[in-house]
C-alpha cells in the first residue's frame, strides 16, 4: 500500500531526542524515596487496591503473617470457579462461551429460555452495519489486527443511533452488539490483511446465526469453512477462559479508568484492545510463539534437558530470544503454584496433539514449564515458586487449530470483550469518581528565556 511521504527529519528527530533524554532521566531510588507503588504494586508484588468488583476473582496466595504463601490457582467468575463451569459444559457436550457472557455480563447464570433469546440475538447481532467491511476495513488495511480491532471499534461509535447513552439498558445493548460483532470484525480484517499485505486470496463469509462464537470464527477464517466438533469445542474452552481476569489485569483497569471518565462505550473499548495488544499482557501468546520458534531452531536435542536449561539460561541472559532476557509465558503477578488457565488448556491440548502427532512439541513446552524456575535461579538469582502462565499453552492450542499467528491476540479480545463490558457497566454504575492517581512531580521552577537569548 502507499504511504503519505514522511516530513519529519532526521535532525529534527534527533534534536527532540537529545533534549528528552538529558531533560527527562528518573532515578530508580526516587521511586522508593517517595513510596510511589511502580505498577501500582506494593513492595511484596501484591496489586494496590484501588476498587470493588462482583464480576472475577483471581486467587494465588494467601497471605500468611505478612507474607505471600502460594497455592493452587483459583480463577471464578461471580462466584463460579471456571473449572466447574469448563465440567458443566464438557458433560453436556455443549458450548459454553455464550452462557459465559450472559452470567458476567448479568451476574446470573440464564435459564434455558434465556440462555436460547441470548444465543440467538447474539446471533442476529453479528451482522455489521452495510458497507462496513468496505468502508472501514477494508479501506485501511492493517498489518496488525489489534490496531484495526480498535479502529473498527471506534467507528461503531458512528452507526450507533444512540452511541452517548449511559443508561445501563443501553450500555447492555452496546455489550451485546460488541460481543457479536467482534468476531466478524477480526475475521474480516484478518482476510483483507491477507489480501493486501501477504498477497493471498480473500474468503469473506457471511457469518451463521445459528453457531456459536467458536464455530464462526473457525468458518469465518477457513477458505472452505469448514471446521470439526472438536476443534470448536476447544476454542469455545479458549474463550471461556480468557472472557475475565479481574479488575486489576491491565486492560479491563484501562476499561475502568476510561470508563470513569465519562466516555463513550466504543472508545472505552478501544482503549482496552489497544491496552491488551501489548507484550506484556496479551500480546505475550505471540512472544511465546516466537520463543519456542528460537528454541526449535537452536536446541537440536529437544528431550535433553540440560542442553534445554543451557538453552533457556542463555535466553535470561539476553543471549538468545529477542534479547529481552524473558522467558515468555512463565509467571504471574498473581499466581504461584499454577494458573487454571495453563492447566486447563494444558489438559484440553494434549489429547489433540496426540491425535495430530504433535507429541514432541507439546513436550518441548512441558519442558520448558518444567525448568524454567531453575534457570531463574542460576541466572537471576530469583527462588521463587513460578509456575506456566496461560500464554505457554494457549499459542499453542491456535497453532494445533490452524489458527494464525496474527490471529491470537485478537481471539483473546474477542473473548475479554464481555469481561470488559461487564467492568465498564459496574465501573459506570458504581465507581462514582473518575480515576485519577498521583504522581510526584520532580521539575523545579525555571525561568523564561526569550528565543533570542537560548
């Protein structure tokens, strides 16, 4: 595609560069001088308490006499722990993403009636207002989806009659709309990516209202639309575990904070997309993959584990990787002895890599799981129970899908959109103050130069 030419010089550039970073260096020490909690965290990693919330608890420790003690994770939603709801779904066989949506979005699990006027205005609701795959996708295609995710909901903002409304019934009609719509969204701007940057064909389907998320988001993405029980059974698991995280994960906070502003629906979740892009947070299912990508390629052993560890310490020495010195997907801010996400899509992944003969890689990510705490201790020095976040596994899940890459971040928003929703409606019907924090201002007073004398 072309691009505007660029004005902006080189000198120019260099200039604002060279004045912020002599006018703009922060001590590390001040941050503790001043007692500012960095990521609002306390100095035990612990989150700062800044809200209320009914929707999502995630539980790693208990605290023991002032210190953290781990213990098995434990994510609910309302009150439900996930895996109960995961057993309900798997013992009648059906889908479950949807009847998750209904109870974080009302706090209340529906009725079979319910659940069924649900599932089918869902399914009317993906339908996106006329010409605006032409008009907004696919007139500025993106080579990242995240980015065209967020633009696309900021121009639904536009064909909404009733966009401004902060009225609960309007706020839950918008939730519903985004929560049909952002499967199609991601679907569409995945093919006009395709087109336009991979120089491959274009499938846009007509999404079916009779299926559920999982299902049309596999018919949507596949040339032929096609797509098994199994495979859409297991992405609807992938849903259902990233639809919430509680009011403290970084994107859902952004929610709340725009929220808190007064702001309309569409950008309030666009900032949360855009937030959920990044790698340290959603975007980490991506950083995973290109991990384990450097270690096939330079472990030539993948079950000897000291050549693994060898491998993983020099990844933590910035020697390997992308020079980060992170081994992605390992550890949580808040969970030690596990994260029920990683075992649960762990447990799910491993009959279907079987079946599919991909035994050794899911292996090699066991491994990986398995010695990363040790190399942490070699090299860092850190003796901490750690345990495999969600993204180890779930990057993993997509690829045994046929998923594409550019596609992951956008599946967990399309499944973190109700988990949103239902933080902006409470932070809206609830929160009563907009957010604003402190910060400590270090300038000193300076006194005005005139142009001629600088």
């Amino acid at each position: 595609m072309n691009s505007a030419p660029d004005y902006i010089k080189d000198e120019l550039l260099e200039n604002l560069c060279s004045n912020y970073r002599e006018n703009n260096q922060i001590r590390s020490d001040l941050f503790t001088r001043y007692g500012v909690k960095r990521g609002l965290r306390n100095s035990d990693g612990t989150g700062v308490l800044a809200g209320i919330t009914k929707l999502g608890n995630v539980h790693g420790y208990v605290l023991n006499e002032g210190e953290r003690e781990p213990i098995q994770g434990r994510l609910t939603y309302r009150g439900y722990d996930v895996f109960d709801l995961l057993l309900g779904f798997q013992n009648e066989d059906r889908f479950g993403f949807e009847e998750v949506g209904y109870l974080l979005l009302s706090g209340a699990l529906p009725t079979k009636s319910q659940l069924l006027d649900f599932q089918e205005t869902i399914g009317h609701e993906r339908t996106l207002p006329d010409n605006f795959t032409e008009d907004i996708i696919m007139r500025a295609p993106s080579r990242d989806l995240m980015n065209k995710l967020a633009g696309a909901t900021l121009s639904l903002y536009s064909y909404d009659p009733n966009p401004d409304d902060l009225s609960l019934e309007n706020l839950m009609r918008q939730g519903i709309s985004l929560m049909a719509k952002f499967p199609v969204i991601i679907s569409h701007a995945y093919q006009a990516k395709r087109r336009y940057f991979d120089n491959a064909s274009m499938y846009l389907h007509v999404p079916d209202f009779s299926k559920s998320t999982a299902e049309n988001i596999l018919g949507l993405i596949r040339s032929d639309g096609s797509y098994t029980h199994e495979e859409a059974t297991l992405l609807d698991r992938c849903l259902i575990l990233h639809a919430e995280h509680g009011g403290g994960n970084n994107s859902a906070f952004t929610a709340r904070v725009t929220s808190s502003s007064g702001t309309d629906t569409y950008a309030a979740i666009a900032s949360a997309v855009s937030s959920l892009k990044g790698p340290r947070h959603g975007g980490a299912n991506l950083k995973v993959a290109s991990m384990m990508d450097d270690i096939k390629e330079n472990v030539e052993d993948w079950q000897d584990s000291e050549e693994l560890y060898a491998h993983l310490c020099k990844i933590l020495r910035g020697e390997a990787g992308d020079g980060s010195g992170l081994i992605y997907g390992m550890g949580h801010a808040i969970y030690t002895l596990s994260d029920p996400r990683a075992v649960a899509l762990k447990s799910a992944a491993r009959p279907l890599a079987e079946q599919r003969g991909m035994l050794d890689e899911f292996a090699l990510i066991e491994a990986v799981e398995r010695l990363s705490p040790r190399a942490f201790a070699e090299v860092r020095g850190i003796d901490k129970v750690m345990c495999a976040n969600v993204d180890l596994y779930s990057g993993f899940v997509y690829k045994m899908l046929g998923i594409p890459r550019e596609m992951f971040t956008p599946l967990f928003a399309t499944a973190r959109i109700v988990g949103w929703m239902a933080h902006r409606m409470e932070e809206v019907m609830t929160g009563g103050r907009i957010i604003r924090p402190a910060y400590k201002p270090l300038s000193r007073r300076s006194e005005y130069v005139q142009i001629a004398n600088r």
